[in-house]
C-alpha cells in the first residue's frame, strides 16, 4: 500500500501536475478573499493547465543542458524513464490551456503577455551580453523575483481580470493580496535554491543561497516571512482584511518558517515541493476554512 501511495506521489510531483494543483489553490485563494468563493472554472483550469505546460515545457527545454550527474538525480531520472509519457502531459497541458483562453476577455490575453514573456524568458536565454544570451533566471539573485513576480501576476490579477476591468486591479485590496502573494512565493522559491545550490554554482546562477550560503538564504526567508505577516494585518486594519484570514496567512507563513529551517541541498528530492509547495495548498486550506466554517 505504502508503495502505491509513494509512487501516485512521484507520479503528481515529478510531472508537476502538484505545483499546478498548489498554484490553482493559490487563484482560488484570491477569489475567496475578494469574492467570499472558490472562483470561476475556466479561470482555475486555465491556471492549472498553464502552470503544468510551462513547468513540463521548462524541464524538457533544460533537458539537454543538464550536467551528467544532475539526470541521475530522481526527478529527471524519473521523467527519462518517461519520456514519451511527458511529453503527452507537456502536449495535453498545451492543448487543454489554449482551449481556455477561449473564455477570457482581451484584458485576460493582455494580462497573460508579460506572465508568458517572464515565464519564457525563465527558459530561454533571450538577453545579449558580451559571454552571450542569457535567461532571466541568471541575472544575478533575481531567479526567485521572477518567479515570485509570475507567480503572484497570475494567481492575484487572473481571477479579477477576468471578471472586471484592469481598473479593478488598483484596489487596495487586490494590491495587499498581490503583495502578500509576491512575499510568499518569493520565500517558498529560496528552499529550491538550497537544493540547487551546487548545480547553481557550476552554472554560474548567483542564487541567494550562492551568494550568502543556506543559513543567509534561510535568514532571508525569516525576515520576508516577518514582512509577509506585517503586511497581512497591515491589510487588514487599511483594507478590511478578516482577522480571521489575517490569523490564517500569519499560521501559514509560520507553518513555511518551520520547514525552511530544515532545508539542505542533501534533502530528498521530494521533500522540497511535499514540505515547501504544500505551503500553498495549507494557506488556502486555512483561508477555505476561515471563510466557511468560522
């Protein structure tokens, strides 16, 4: 049984169909601060679809730039064993997000350009220098902002964009959301830094754990989950946040300090997104509760 359990596990988490469930919960999250529900279908599937593409279309663009070593590691193992299989995940998630964008309104399609240039240009090295093109992801210690920047553009700006006009987006409200997002996936990136770092370092990426070794990246998580915190009840007193959803975000980015301060490179690799990326699935689980049963 155990063994079944552990495989459905790798099977969600290496074909990233996990992170695509962890960011809908997270899209989901925004429309039930706002709105008090779990937000419109096409919108979530959209995210959910979207995410899995470019997470699958990352790992098999990066598949040939891998150092020997790194395709011995589980979860690029894992998809190696399964190539023909990934790649139909890769072609569905294609398939599935485009036949979503038939129900968004043209300031969806707008909105989606720079989550898409920034989420491409992760991948694909588009920036001339004088050593060549580079991504965005090896400008110096920017890897996580860029996530934390796509992430947080997605999952706060979808769920009001496709309901109401950008003027919407300049509410106070979706603003503190924004930014509490944007802090908090900015923090849930830096663990996979820590898992990275060597591989980092060989390439040349100045990640935050580079640059200032596990406990200075670990120490940054700490005091932006302490800004994180701030800025939920700071939204709460200006912008009418619930106490109880402010208890709530203020539980989860405690529940992320817990499990930050126990991430090294020699984890294994599924520690990192069943401790780290949960983090998402609990907030909304907390906020979820909040919103319906308290």
């Amino acid at each position: 049984m155990m063994k079944a359990v552990t495989s459905v596990i790798r099977f969600l988490v290496f074909t990233n169909i996990y992170i695509a469930i962890c960011v809908v919960c997270f899209t989901s999250k925004t429309a039930l601060l706002l709105y008090g529900n779990t937000g419109n279908t096409h919108v979530n599937i959209l995210a959910f679809s979207a995410t899995l593409f470019l997470y699958s279309f990352h790992r098999v663009y990066r598949r040939n730039r891998l150092f020997e070593d790194e395709h011995k590691e589980e979860r690029h193992y894992w998809v190696d064993k399964r190539k023909t299989m990934y790649y139909g995940i890769v072609a569905i998630a294609f398939i599935v997000a485009a036949t979503q964008m038939v129900y968004m309104p043209l300031r969806v399609w707008e909105l989606l350009i720079p989550i898409g240039f920034i989420a491409g240009g992760y991948s694909v090295p588009f920036i001339k220098t004088t050593k060549g093109y580079i991504r965005l992801r090896d400008i110096s210690w920017l890897k996580v902002l860029w996530i934390a920047l796509a992430y947080a553009m997605l999952a706060t700006f979808l769920p009001v964009a496709y309901s109401y006009s950008f003027q919407a987006l300049l509410q106070p409200g979706v603003q503190f959301i924004f930014a509490e997002n944007f802090l908090f996936i900015f923090v849930l990136a830096i663990p996979f830094d820590i898992r990275d770092i060597n591989y980092d370092k060989r390439n040349g990426v100045n990640t935050i754990p580079v640059l200032l070794g596990v406990k200075g990246a670990i120490t940054v998580c700490f005091n932006v989950l302490l800004i994180f915190i701030t800025v939920a009840w700071f939204h709460n007193v200006l912008a009418g946040l619930k106490v109880s959803y402010a208890l709530a975000l203020s539980i989860s980015a405690i529940e992320v300090a817990c499990f930050t301060w126990f991430s090294k490179p020699e984890r294994p690799n599924l520690f990192f997104p069943l401790a780290i990326e949960s983090s998402m699935i609990l907030q909304w689980l907390l906020i979820f509760c909040m919103a319906y049963f308290v």
